[in-house]
C-alpha cells in the first residue's frame, strides 16, 4: 500500500506545484489589470468626466460602464482602445512606466 502512496504523490506533486504557480500568475495579471483601471478612473477624472460622460461617450449605459472600471466586467483591447481615445490618451503615454 505504501508504494501506491508514494507512486500518487509522485504523480501529483508536480502538478500541485504547478497550480501554485499558475494561481499566482493570476494574481500578479490580476494585480495588473487592477492597476490598468485606476489609471483610466485618475485620466477620466483629471478630465473631469464622471463615469456617466464617458459611459455616454462610448455608447455604455453608466451601469455598463460602472461594472468595466471596476472590473466586473473584463475589458477587452478593442474597448480599452475605445476609452483611450474619449480620454484623449495614447496607449503609447497611458502605459509609459507600466510595470
């Protein structure tokens, strides 16, 4: 019975090892897309555009909006685009320094 026991660890350490690693590669690119949405919330700000103008701005409700800020709602490269150009921002300037 022990050699069975060592022969499924041996199998499924590594991959519980790989898990790991996955779940805090999530949690770094998680990190970051947090990060990629407090710069849109500081840009519309210093603006001065509540999430209503811009929601209007990209034919979002204010709900619809409200939920891609704060993540709810994945963005995608095509809205992130999108809401680069009604912040009047290139992708190049919003991400200099971006780590």
């Amino acid at each position: 019975m022990e050699s069975k026991k060592v022969i499924f660890l041996a199998y499924f350490y590594p991959l519980k090892i790989e898990m790991k690693e996955k779940e805090k590669e999530k949690e770094r690119l998680v990190k970051k897309s947090k990060a990629i949405l407090r710069r849109i919330v500081k840009r519309r700000k210093e603006l001065g555009l509540t999430q209503w103008d811009l929601g209007a701005l990209l034919n979002l409700t204010s709900s619809g909006f409200y939920k891609i800020e704060t993540g709810k709602t994945k963005l995608d490269t095509i809205r992130l685009l999108e809401i680069l150009e009604k912040l009047e921002i290139s992708p190049e300037e919003f991400f200099k320094g971006f780590k």
